[in-house]
C-alpha cells in the first residue's frame, strides 16, 4: 500500500489530496498507468506527464523510479521561481 499526494492542479483534476493505493506496479509510470486507467479524471490529470513532477518519500525523482520500498508517492506541476 502506498500513500499518493496530489497538489495544486493534480489535486484538483482528480478531486482528492490523498489516497492510499493498492499496486503492483515497479515504478512510477506504471503507477501513472494504473492510475489514469480508472476513471477519466485520473487520465486527464496524468495526460501529460512532461508537465508533471514527482516525488518519493519526499525526495524528486523521476518517472521511471523504481516503487520497491516506497511508502509516498507525490505529484505536482514544476514549481516556479519568484
């Protein structure tokens, strides 16, 4: 089991800040897999993944990270300097 964050835009396209999700995928995309072929609005808020940023276990990491050991998944847009 796995604990998912969503922020900002993400939070709001799927409609809950957190969830904790049931998975056998092995990395982050395979996750986003799973995720978007839910419903429509998991698929629309992952569509584009280039806009998107991801975080395990607070620290950034990429979409091809393996999940093994991974208790937090977060997802967000690139944050913005200023």
């Amino acid at each position: 089991m796995i604990d998912v964050l969503y922020f900002a835009w993400v939070r709001e396209r799927i409609g809950l800040p957190k969830e904790k999700v049931e998975t056998s995928a092995a990395t982050v995309a395979d996750l986003v897999a799973e995720l978007s072929a839910r419903e429509e609005r998991y698929a629309l808020a992952f569509s584009d993944t280039s806009a998107l940023r991801v975080a395990l276990d607070q620290d950034l990491s990429d979409f091809d990270a393996p999940l093994a050991g991974v208790r937090e998944v977060a997802f967000f847009p690139p944050m913005t300097g200023g």
